[in-house]
C-alpha cells in the first residue's frame, strides 16, 4: 500500500506586494543620487581644467592676529671700543704682551726704545735751565739797576734842596747888598740845573724800570715756552712705554718682538669686551626699508636679546650693507667675531588677517592665490600687506578661515578651477 504525502505537503503564505514596492524605491532612490552625484561630479569634472594631487602641495588657513614686518640677518660680534696703539716715535719695540692676553687699564703693553727722542729732550733740559739762570741774572740786574736809578734821584734831590738854601741866603744877602747881583744869578743857574737834575733823574728811574721789566717779560715767556716744550718731550718720553687704555684682550700684533718702526706705525690693536656690537650683513634690495633706531632682537644660542639698529653704511659691498645693532644689555660669555642672527622689525600691526608666507607670495606675484574649497582650488586675485618671514598680512580677496595653497603656484598654470585628488 503506497502512503499518502499529505502530511509532507507545506502551505506557503503568499507574501504581500507592497514590500516589494518599498524595496525597489529605495534601490531606485539610491540609483538616482548616485547618477545625480556622478552628475554632478561629472559638471565638476568638465568645468575644472585640470587636476593635481594635493600631496604635492601645502595649504593653510588665514587667520586674524598680529604681524610684524622683520628682516632675518646674518652678522657677527664685534667691539665698539676697538683702539689700536701707534708709536710716536722711531725706534725699537719691545713687546710685553701677545695677541689674545687679557689685559687691564695702565698695564704696559710694549716699550719703544728712542735714542734720538731721548736726547732731544736732554738738550732741551740743559736750554731750560740756562733761561732760569737768564731770568734770575735779569732779576739781580733789575735790582741794582733799581738801586743806581734811586741813589741817583735822592741825590739829585739833596741837591735841589741846597741849591733852594743857597738861593734862600743868596737872595737875603742881596737885600743886604752882601753879595753882587752876578753872584745872585749864578745861584738862580745852580737851582735851575738842580731842579733839572731831580727831574731827569725821576724819569731815568721809571723809564729804566719799564726797561728792565720788559726785557724780564720777555725772557719770561722764553721760559715758559722752553717749560712747554720740556714737558711735552717728557710727555713723549714717558709714552714711550705704551699702557693699556681699557680693560680687555690684545687683538692683533702688528710687528715682531725687537722690530725697528717707523713714527706712527700701528703696533697693535685691542679690545674692550664689556661693549660688543653685532655687525650685520643686509641684502641691498632691503636696505631702504631699514632705519636708525628700529628695534632688533639678536639670536644667541636659542636665545634672543633686545637690541637696536645704531647704524646703516651708506657704501655696498658684494651686494650688501653693512649695519651696527647695540644690544640694550650685553649677554654674559659674549666673544669677538661670533656669528649670530638677528632678526630687525621694520613694523608690527595688530588684528589684522594673515597667512603662513609660502612660495606662492613670489609665484603668485603677491596678486594671486588659489582657495582650496570641496576638494578644488579656485584662482582667486589678493593684495598683500606686510611681510614677515613666516607670515604675510591680507589686506583683500580673502577671508579668515579659507584656506589656500601656500607651496608654488606653478603647477596651477592659469587655470581657473583645479581638482584635488587624494
């Protein structure tokens, strides 16, 4: 007997049709954005000019904040106070010191031996003193000649005064008929000559003394004029040995140990390391946005230091101008000729929009930039402001917050829209 499969059989539910519906508009929804974004990448696609990888650029944003106008140069120490020491005369050096000795003020450096100033000066002494003996002879001869000249005028005036008593009597006896009238005018001559006599001898003695004072005077100023000329040949003399003016280090020696020089060679140079300069090289095509008195910073180790540009060269040298910077206080262990780098700031503003200064500043002629939106760059026209050396200001064309292409523009041609793939 064959058994029944009915209880094999299975009722199936017929499903209802309207997930069916909601399936297939989901799917067809789906189809159609994907064909409306390729649409629209596609619009994207034809109306940009050509595509780049953004791996091969560099891109920041504009931001607002401050901005300082600086210049970055290269320099080296030098000091302000840098004398050299000179002979003042023919001879032999003797040198005490050598290049690189510290050194301080008044320690004797080197001593010139001067056979010819030496007894110039011993001559010069010996006609010093022979004016002393002149002026103290003159001295004496005033005195005596004073003493002659008073004698003289004192006698003179005894003799006015017996001349007078004579004439006195003479004219008492002339009443009395004693003597003769020629006896009386014999006696008037004598008090005549007598009156003379005193007042000739009044004016010897003043003009003899004038006489005498003048020719004193003058062998005074000789005097004093051979004490000048002494005293500056023992000047010389002494300078022979040549002292430190400054507290430092020998810089350079110019002439050997014993050497025979000439007046006026330089013997050596020194240098006061309490007061260092920063001598510093400036690109020419920068020269004219620097002047007097800008602030500066100097960077020493790290570190930087307050300074201010002192001084501008008015000459060019290979294509650069040399400038002074000061330091406001002088940083601790600071050497001769060291290379630093300083940092000169031309201006600063405040809240202004800014960017990271890239190579699109010069192959964009600072009148072009590319703005980075949805995975394209758009040509976009700018004016630039200030520069610094990691920043430049954005004076138009930008917004804070865009983004833009900093690296060199020159992948981008001319092109108005660029692709940015992955």
């Amino acid at each position: 007997m064959i058994r029944s499969t009915s209880n094999q059989d299975k009722v199936i539910t017929k499903k209802p049709a309207s997930k069916k519906w909601l399936i297939a508009g989901i799917t067809g929804i789906g189809l159609l954005s994907a064909v409306a974004l390729s649409l629209d990448n596609f619009s994207q696609l034809l109306s940009a000019e050509q595509v780049i990888s953004s791996q091969q650029l560099k891109t920041a944003k504009v931001k607002r904040g401050d901005i300082i106008q600086d210049v970055r140069v290269e320099g080296r120490t030098l000091a302000a106070v840098s004398p050299s020491l000179y002979a003042i005369a023919s001879g032999t050096v003797t040198l005490h010191v050598k290049a690189g000795d510290t050194i301080s003020a008044g320690q004797a450096l080197a001593s010139l031996d001067s056979p010819e100033l030496r007894n110039q000066l011993l001559q010069e002494k010996a006609t010093l003193q022979r004016l002393e003996m002149d002026v103290k002879r003159q001295q004496i001869a005033i005195k005596q000649q004073r003493l002659d000249n008073t004698q003289a005028m004192e006698l003179a005036k005894v003799e006015l005064e017996a001349a007078q008593s004579e004439m006195a009597r003479a004219n008492a006896s002339i009443e009395k008929q004693i003597i003769s009238k020629l006896e009386l005018e014999q006696t008037m001559v004598e008090l005549k000559r007598a009156e003379l006599n005193e007042r000739h001898a009044i004016d010897s003695l003043t003009l003899s003394q004038e006489q005498l004072n003048f020719e004193l005077q003058s062998t005074q100023l000789d005097l004093d004029r051979q004490r000048h000329l002494v005293s500056d040949l023992q000047r010389q003399v002494d300078a022979l040995t040549l002292t430190s003016p400054l507290n430092g280090i020998v810089g350079n020696l110019n002439v050997q140990q014993k050497q025979h020089v000439q007046r006026d060679t330089e013997l050596m140079s020194l240098v006061d390391l309490r007061e260092l300069e920063v001598e510093a090289y400036i690109p020419e095509n920068l020269a004219d946005d620097l002047g007097i008195g800008l602030a500066a910073h100097v960077q020493i180790n790290n570190q930087y230091y307050p300074a201010t540009l002192m001084a501008i060269s008015p000459e060019v040298e290979n294509g650069r101008v040399s400038g002074r910077i000061r330091f406001e206080q002088q940083p601790d262990n600071l050497r001769q000729n060291q290379r630093v780098n300083a940092q000169i700031i031309i201006s600063q503003k405040r809240n202004v929009l800014k960017v990271e200064r890239g190579a699109f500043v010069e192959t964009g002629s600072a009148r072009l930039a590319y703005r980075v939106s949805d995975g394209n760059a758009y040509r976009t026209s700018i004016q630039l402001g200030i520069k610094s050396i990691r920043e430049v200001e954005v004076k138009d064309g930008l917004q804070a917050g865009d983004t833009i292409v900093i690296s060199s523009l020159s992948p981008f041609g001319q092109a108005q829209q660029v692709i940015l793939s992955e």
